[in-house]
C-alpha cells in the first residue's frame, strides 16, 4: 500500500535509556529524517540520556515533556518493552509507530538498526502498511490504579513474591468460568499471546482475530488449560490471598493492591497502530522469530 508522501511529515521519538547501539541508531534515523526535512520532536526524558553531541548536531530537534504533542509517526527506539511504553504515550492518538529493535527478540519492534536506512527511506515515501493491534483496558473499584489501565500485550494478576498461590475467580460477562488456584492469571490480547502467556503455555493467536485469552500461573490443577473468548465480553475478577494483597502488571508495569479492590477488563476503545515495512508481514515475523523451518543439525 502507497501512500502520500508529498508533504512534510512530523516524528516524534521515544527510546530507552542511553546504549551505544542506541546512541548510534538514533544518529541513523535522524540523518534519515533530516535529509527529508522532516519535522521532528524527541522525548524529553529520552534526550536527557542521550550524549549532547547527538543532538547538538541536529540543532532543528523540539524537545517534548508530557504528552502535549501531535505527530504523524511515533518512533520507538529499543525492544518490544519500550514499544510497548511507546503505545501508553501514544495511546489514543491513532499515531502510527515505527518499531526500531535494539533489544532482542523484536516481535513487536522488528526494524533492525542495520536497516534504518532503506526502511525509513521507504516509509516517507509512502511505501508501508499499518497494523492495527487490539488493546485492554482495566477497570477497579475500590482502589485506583497508579499507572494506565490500557495494556497492548497482557493484564496479569499475580502472587506477590513471598506469598502462597492465590484464589482468583473469574466471571465472564456475569456468568461463573473457573475459580483459579494458582500463582497468576494472565489475561492477552493476540498481540501477547507470543509474550507472557505463550511462556506458560498460551496458544499464539492470529492478530484481529478479536478473541481474549485466559492462561493460567502454574495452575495448581493439572487440568486447567488456556481459554480463548471474544474480546467483546467483560471479564470480572475476584481474588483472594492468604496475604490479603496481590500484584496488578499491566504491560510488565506491576502494582500492588488488597483484595478490596474489584476488577473488570474490557476491550479499549482504540487499537494501536503498528508499521510494518512492504515486505513484512506478522507471519514473516512469526516464522522468523519462532525459528520455525529451523534446522540446526
């Protein structure tokens, strides 16, 4: 799919914490955003850990505080966890997000720093398709989360690390699934399916196949297995602890909370956009990743 490429674009970009593959990438992409006079914003927090020279050297780079800031592409530069912080910040925008891989796995951000250059080159003139990935969203009464309520990947809920299993109860849509004993209960959209719950024995799930799963923590029953339901339902969540509190993680962002508190988890009202380069696919990606076809003797 082409898109228009006539007019100037605007890239904001986020990243982790300074690196010298970092440093050198970021150095990559703004040569690259530059040559096409590209307007561009970089996090505030991400410039404080990037040498000085970097961005003395572009001395056309706005710095951006808070979430007060409008763009045509965001561009995360790191693994899929700082993408994955790159789609709170983003969060109900729409804005397309460019996944740089400096991390390891890159299931997510799958642009390799090697190939900033033809990749960006071909993005900003048009050439590339929009993924669209499905997010949660948290509810709680009783007490308030700290961080966002929206997850990407996956809502856990876990036993605090000196705690015995916990009790967690499920209803779906008012309607009685299971009553958990386990260390956690891991709840994906398709996109996590291939994080978290795929370590405890989830099924990978196709994207915008519009389906939840439920996984289990090292169930306490040998019987237990994952459950897949349309992300249309509500999902309530009742849990009890011997140590009378437990953990939230949303995105790998954890909380600790009591059992006071009630939870429900629902499908957003938004998704989150994803670019992918004209040849790459989330099937690519997958087969890639997983090393299927792989033979090592």
């Amino acid at each position: 799919m082409t898109k228009n490429a006539s007019q100037q674009k605007s890239f904001i970009i986020f990243g982790n914490e300074y690196h010298p593959i970092i440093a050198k990438t970021l150095y990559d992409v703004l040569m690259v955003l530059t040559h096409h006079n590209a307007r561009i914003f970089v996090d505030q927090e991400f410039a404080a850990s990037i040498s000085n020279h970097i961005l003395k050297t572009f001395p056309a780079i706005q710095l951006i505080d808070g979430d007060d800031w409008d763009a045509d592409f965001a561009v995360s530069l790191g693994g899929d966890g700082t993408l994955l912080k790159t789609a709170g910040r983003v969060g109900c925008r729409k804005t397309p997000i460019i996944g740089i891989n400096t991390g390891r796995l890159g299931f997510l951000a799958d642009v390799k720093p090697d190939t900033v250059f033809p990749v960006l080159n071909d993005i900003l003139e048009g050439n590339y398709t929009e993924e669209a990935h499905a997010v949660m969203q948290i509810h709680t009464e009783g007490e308030t989360l700290q961080g966002s309520p929206f997850a990407l990947n996956d809502i856990a809920i876990l036993k605090r690390d000196d705690a015995s299993m916990i009790s967690i109860r499920v209803d779906i849509n008012g309607k009685h699934l299971n009553t958990y004993q386990a260390d956690g209960l891991i709840v994906s959209t398709p996109t996590g399916s291939t994080a978290y719950s795929l370590s405890n024995g989830g099924p990978i799930i196709a994207l915008q196949t519009g389906v939840m799963c439920l996984t289990a923590v090292a169930p306490h029953s040998l019987n237990i297995r994952p459950v897949v339901i349309r992300d249309d339902a509500e999902i309530t969540l009742t849990i009890a602890s011997r140590t009378h509190n437990f953990l939230i993680a949303i995105d790998g962002r954890s909380e600790k909370h009591s059992e006071k508190i009630q939870i429900k988890v629902t499908k957003a009202p938004y998704k989150v956009i994803v670019v992918r380069h004209q040849d790459t696919n989330y099937f690519t990606i997958l087969r890639q990743k997983m090393m299927w076809g792989a033979d090592n003797r």
